[in-house]
C-alpha cells in the first residue's frame, strides 16, 4: 500500500516523502546511517533545509521540470535530493510528510562502508551550499544544539538497548568526523586548484 499512500496525499505542487525504516536491524552500521535520517527529518522540519531522501517521494511531473529536477553536476550521490528539496521550498512549493508510505531500506554497511558514505554527504555540501546561494537560501547555521540533539537521539527515541544506544551515538560522532573531514578536504582541494 505504500503507493496508494503516497498518491492519496499527492497533489500538485506538494511533494510527498514517506517513511523510510531499515530493513537490516540486526546491522547497527545501517541501523544508526538511517536513524540519522530519521533526526534530520526530525530537526530541519519547518525550515528551508527540510529534506526527504529520493528513495521515498513523490512529486507531480509538471512541477519536477519547473523546478529543474535533480541536478545531475553533483560530483556524487550524495545531497543531489536535499538540493531538489531546497530548490522545491525556494520555489514555494509544499512538503508533506507521509508517515503510512513505507519503504524498508536495505543499505547493509560495515565500518568501513559507513565512513565512506558519511565521506560522501561531505564531499556534496559545497555543491549544496552553491544551490541555496543559487535560490537566496541562507547558509545552514552551526548550532551547538544540533550536535548535542544528535547525540541525545538514540535515547530519547530509538527502542534500543543501552549499549546499542551508546554504539549508535558513537556511530553519530563518527558520521559527522567522515562528513566534516571529507568537506575540509573537497573544500581546501578544490581552492588550491
């Protein structure tokens, strides 16, 4: 049924993102990769860095090319869905959240597999910054409190043991030393150039 959710909430102009939950509990590299969408989903909501991922949304064909689609530059795949959404809010276009629509994500990751796809997100952020500069999306503003919220996540709402919730936390911590180191290096690279 998860289309049929995904249509009843469907009209033009609105992008429907649903619900995407991992497939793989017993992996806790995957578990943690998609509770960390779950907190983004969570944190950037009502702001005009509010995001669905691509593999669970819905938008109306008409819209999609005014928009300009998914802009096909990026250097991985990696943020190309957080630009579209940028560029859809920027727009004034609407986003709705569609928590019936289903999907299990599948991603099995291990140690060395997680960093690289946290590395990736931080290789896409100066292309992402150049889309909200593009559509007069301010900048994301550090905030303590993101990272604090981050690491609080897995307690306040994951069902988890405590030691699966100190290893996700940790897990967090490590995501976003993949995601900043990789930034620093694209950044810094690609000056010196």
């Amino acid at each position: 049924d998860w289309l049929e959710h995904l249509m009843n909430a469907a009209k033009e102009g609105v992008m429907v993102g649903g619900k995407t939950q991992n497939k793989l509990g017993r992996n806790l590299y995957s578990d943690a990769s998609q509770s960390l969408v779950s907190y983004l989903y969570e944190y950037f909501r009502e702001t005009p860095w509010y995001f669905f991922t691509s593999n669970n949304l819905l938008v109306d064909r008409k819209t999609f090319l005014a928009v300009g689609g998914f802009d096909t530059h990026f250097r991985t795949s990696a943020g190309e869905d957080r630009a579209f959404c940028a560029k859809w809010l920027a727009r004034g276009f609407q986003m709705k959240y569609e928590q019936k629509a289903i999907i299990d994500h599948a991603h099995g990751l291990g140690f060395f597999s997680f960093w690289r796809l946290h590395r990736k997100y931080g290789e896409a952020i100066d292309q992402y910054r150049e889309v909200l500069t593009e559509h007069d999306v301010p900048p994301m503003p550090f905030r303590a409190q993101f990272y604090w919220g981050l690491l609080k996540w897995p307690f306040v709402f994951a069902q988890l043991s405590f030691s699966k919730r100190i290893a996700t936390s940790i897990l967090f911590s490590i995501s976003q030393l993949a995601t900043f180191t990789a930034f620093i290096k694209t950044r810094f690279g690609s000056e010196s150039k």
